[in-house]
C-alpha cells in the first residue's frame, strides 16, 4: 500500500542517535553549565565537547549518546512528546559518564575515547569529584522535573545506580578470584554482574522515557527489560572487542583485557568448553598475567575453545531477547522500528 | 516555677548524641546491609563498626553522629515523631561517609579517626567505588520514604549535595591559589566554600528532619539556615584543631593542614592583618611549602598575627548565629533546648 509508514525509508541508527542528541543537547549544555566551573570543565572535556584546555572541539570525542537516545524512544515509544523524556535523557547520561570517570580511576585505563582519561588529564582526585559533582546533577535535575512523575523517575534512576554500583564492585572483585576451580566465576554470576554494570542503566533509560511519558507499569518493566538485555549484548559485544578489537576503532590499547586478567564472556565460555585448547588455556591463565607474545597466545585459544563464537552467540541471543521484548509490547510504530534500528546497529559491531 | 520543664535537667550533648544514634541505628545498619557485600564491607570499616578483617569494633571508632541527630532533633523540633526524620537521618549520615570517603582520595588524607583511611586500608578505587555505593543508598533510601514528603526531601538533599561537592571543589582549587596578592582567597570565597563542605549537610539535616516532619517551608528554612552557621562555627573550629589540635584528640598529624598548604581561616585572618608577624608569615608560606620546623614558626606567626583569635571570633559569630536563628523560630522546647546543647557542645572543642 503505497503512502502508509512502511514506506518511508527508515533512517538509520546513526540519523535516530543525532536526532536524539540534538534534541536533548540544549538541557545537557544547561545542566553541565549549573556545574562549579571546574567541574565543569572536567565534565565537558569527559563528554568530549572540548580539550583539556577547555577549547571546544566540535563533536570530535564526543559519545554516540546511545542513553539519551534510549530515553527519547522510550517517551515516543508510549505515545509521548519527546520533550518529556529530555530530563532522564540528560539523567542518564550524566550518570554514564559519572560512571565512565570512576571506572577509569578504578579499573586504572588511561585511555576513553582515544583521549587521556580525566584521571589522566586532571588527576585522580579532580575525577573522582568531577565524577559526584556529575552524579548530583543528574539526581537533582530528574528530581526537579515537572509534572507527577519525577518521583517515580527518581526511584527508578536510583535502583540503576545501585545495581550499577553492585555490577562494578562484582568485576572488580571477579579480577581477584582464579580462572579455574570451585572458586572460578560462573555463567550466571557473569550475568549478573553485566547486567549490573551495562544494562541496568540501558533499561533505566529506556523505562525513564516511558515513566516520564506517563506509561502504565507493565510497559515501563517491558522497556527496561528490554534495555538489559540489550545491555547483556552489548557488554558481550565490548568483552569481543576488548579482545579483538582494533584499538584504531575502540581507542584501546590492543588485548587490553587480558593484560588486566579481567573475567570476560570470551575466555570464561572458552574454559568451561573443556576442550584441549581449554586446558592449554586455562595453565596459561593460571601462571601469569599474560605478557603481549602470550596475550596473542591467549587470544587465539580463546578463539579456538570456541570462547569467541560462544560470545557472539550470548551477543545474539540477549539481542533477540530484547527485540522480542519490544516486539510484544505495545508501542508506536515509527519509535518501534527506531529502536528495532538502533539495537540492531548496536550489535553490529561485531556480527 | 518547680514542675516546669526548665527544672529538669537538661541531657548533655554525648547524651543527646547517643539517643538519636541508637534511634537510628537499625535503619543505618539495614542501609548498609542492602549494599553489594564488598561495599558494605567498606562502609562498616568507614563508619567505625568493624576493623579491616569484617570483625565487628563495637563503638570503637564510630562518628558522634552529628547529622543523624540534627535531622532527628529537626523533626521533634517541629513537633514530629522522630521516627519520621530517620530516612533522613540514615540519607544524612550516609553522604557524609560517602564525602569523608571521597575527600581522603582527593585530600591524600591516610588518617580517619586514628585509623587508616578506606583508600589506605582498601585502596583508592575501592573507596571511590564505596563512596558512590553509599551516595545511591543514600539517595535511594530517602527516595523510598513513605509519606508525602519524599519528593521534597531528595530534592533537599539534592541541593545540599551540589554544594558540597562545590564546596569541595573551592578547597582544592584554593590548594593551587597564592597566598597573596590579586589572586588571594578572600574572607567571602573562603566562607562560601567553608559553607558548601561543611554548612550544606548539616542545614540539610536539620532541614530533613523538619520536612518529613511536615514543617512549613519558613520553618524549614531557618533551620537550614541554623544548620549552616553550625557548619561555619564547626569549619572554624576544625581549621583550628588542623594548626593545634592534639594529633591524640583529632587523629591527624600535627600542622597537617599547614604541610598541605590548605588555604584555612587562621592563616588567611593572620595575613590580612597586616601587622609585621603578617608580612614574615606572608614571606615564609610563599617560599615553600613548611618543613617541620617552619610549620611550627608558622603556627606561632598565624597566633602571634592574630589568626586563632580571629577564627575563635568567626566560630563565636556562626555558633551566635546558628543559636538565634533557632530562638527567632517556633520550635517545641525540648528540642530546641537540646539543640542548643548540641550547638554549644560541637563549638567548645576549642572555646
């Protein structure tokens, strides 16, 4: 039938990202401006809308703002204006990049979009308060949004603040506990833990713009249910490329993971194969920390237990489980298909 | 007139202290409990209940609890229940763990209550990763409070935690400022810094309690106001114990702020004196920073300049402040009189 919607050509994610970021850019600009100068000036250089000098650089580092996007989609989603998602779109992303900056003094990565990391370039202490200074603000400005539900927004932002906090902590300490053995990380603890760290904020976006778009309950639990398992994707996707990623497109030094012996989806499905790459694997893993001829080492027994096509599979698996997810839920078409769009292209990455 | 209130005898502050931390206590330890293991872990170390090993210090090293009581005492004040005011009582406490944690990181600071700080003990990205764990709880917590005045009360804390990572933000900058000259912290910037780390919470807690007690906003706000001036009467004070406080009662080494180079009310007062102390004063912080001996000639010069006699006046002035800002507001008078013990209390370390 000519003239109805699917008709029109879709656009593609990178077009749903810039609408997203262009519509919620001005509140951004406004909440990073209410910041103390200095703070400020850390947090403009961390979303990479200028240097250390404090000079403006024009969408050069600036992140894709798959958050904020997420939040707009969510309100158009449940028949919304879009405006009244903008106050979680700039929650969310504040909060992303509050946690980007403390994860980088934690996880010690001098690296964050081919830039030095904040710690880097302003000193660890100056990240840390650039980090609770952008938290506060994210806070603050959700719960000072008009209308009746900034309460319920606020509640929301807060349990994905502590099932991100909770996620971290989980990584951190899974550095500390061996590869092999009763003491080794499982499936499920794998799950939980990146579930923590990348899709509760996912979901919390996506059900923020539902909450702030008036939505009923069952819609807003069916977004963030779909926006952690596109967490759980992405965070397979990042655990590939923190592997095989080109450090020209990831801004990472190369096998950063496994210089850091971090658990990661790719190695701990490779060990559980059983195989004899496995096994090779696994003594590798328990004498060292691998130097950079036993990192390619490692990276190709990975590959070869089968840690990587494991890895691709969870990719794939949480993907459908979150197009589904939206699939059978109710919402506007032109957001649906926009969604369908970005998850997809999300994933891309790496399929 | 025997039988009247005035007759009994008033509580003293530890007294006062001890009531409401008890009042308290189940719903800070069920805060904490909530927290992932290993941050919990962190913030029982960091609020004095239990050492390194997880093993229980029962009082050891615990905190008076200054702002939990002022948020309980803010509720009674206006005629509340002061079960209402403990959400905020535990949403208080658990920022001002979050802000010692992070301020150590920042500050370098390895002393906390004569013990290791948390970054000392566990290392700094754990302690960054305790401190955001206690702020979301915190946030969380209040956010979840029952009632009507939810909203109202993390849009509070809210505020009040914008200052106090401004505040903060002003002492480190202050840290790279000259002692003289154009570039000089002046008496106004240093009280605005001294009011957004010190002032900001402790307003906010007397602000709390009488919010979820249901105050009228003049109510609220003098008592936030009240709360303010404690907090520059307990800056005041505290910059005199960091020059000569016992390092046994304070905890921290000797001249530690002088070593620092922190830009504190004594020495910023002795300056602006102008007398001839002044200027050797003056001459001595700009050529480095004091090795022992010389800390100790700048301690006797600030003194000799008039800059502890000065501070002591400002402590006077706020605690004056804080008092009459209590008289000049309708209270019930058992918690006003138990106010101003606590007032009083707080401002005699050094009077």
């Amino acid at each position: 039938m000519p003239g109805t919607v699917e008709d029109v050509d879709a656009p593609s994610a990178s077009d749903v990202l810039r609408r997203c970021r262009e519509l919620v850019r001005p509140a951004l600009v406004d909440a990073v401006g209410r910041l103390h100068p200095w703070t400020g000036e850390m947090a403009a250089y961390a979303l990479g809308w200028s240097d250390t000098a404090g000079t403006l650089e024009p969408g050069g580092s600036e992140g894709k703002g798959v958050r904020q996007a997420l939040a707009v989609l969510g309100a158009e989603a449940v028949g919304a204006d879009a405006a009244c998602a903008v106050p979680g779109a700039v929650a969310v992303e504040l909060v992303h990049t509050f946690s980007l900056l403390h994860d980088d003094v934690m996880d010690a990565d001098a690296l964050r979009r081919r830039r030095p990391a904040v710690w880097k370039a302003y000193g660890t202490g100056p990240a840390v308060l650039a980090g609770d200074a952008l938290l506060a603000r994210a806070v603050t400005g959700l719960a000072g949004t008009p209308g009746d539900h900034a309460a319920a927004a606020v509640r929301r932002l807060c349990d994905a603040l502590n099932d991100l906090v909770a996620g971290q902590a989980e990584d951190l300490r899974f550095e500390h506990r061996p590869w092999d053995g009763p003491g080794a990380v499982g499936p499920e603890e794998y799950r939980s833990m990146a579930e923590g760290k990348t899709g509760a904020l996912l979901g919390c976006a996506l059900a923020l713009g539902a909450v702030l778009g008036g939505a009923p309950e069952p819609t807003v639990a069916a977004l963030d249910r779909a926006g952690r398992h596109l967490g759980l994707a992405f965070q397979a996707v990042d655990d590939i490329l923190g592997i095989w990623g080109d450090p020209a497109t990831t801004g990472k030094p190369v096998h950063a993971d496994l210089h850091r012996g971090k658990k990661t989806h790719p190695v701990l499905a490779a060990l559980a194969g059983g195989s004899r790459a496995a096994r090779e694997l696994g003594t590798l893993l328990a004498s060292s920390r691998p130097t950079d001829a036993a990192a390619e080492r490692v990276a190709s027994l990975v590959e070869e237990a089968g840690g990587r096509a494991a890895t691709r599979g969870e990719a794939r698996r949480h993907l459908d489980a979150a197009r589904y997810a939206l699939r059978a839920t109710p919402l506007t078409r032109t957001a649906a298909r926009e969604l369908d769009v970005l998850f997809a292209g999300l994933a891309d990455r790496v399929m």
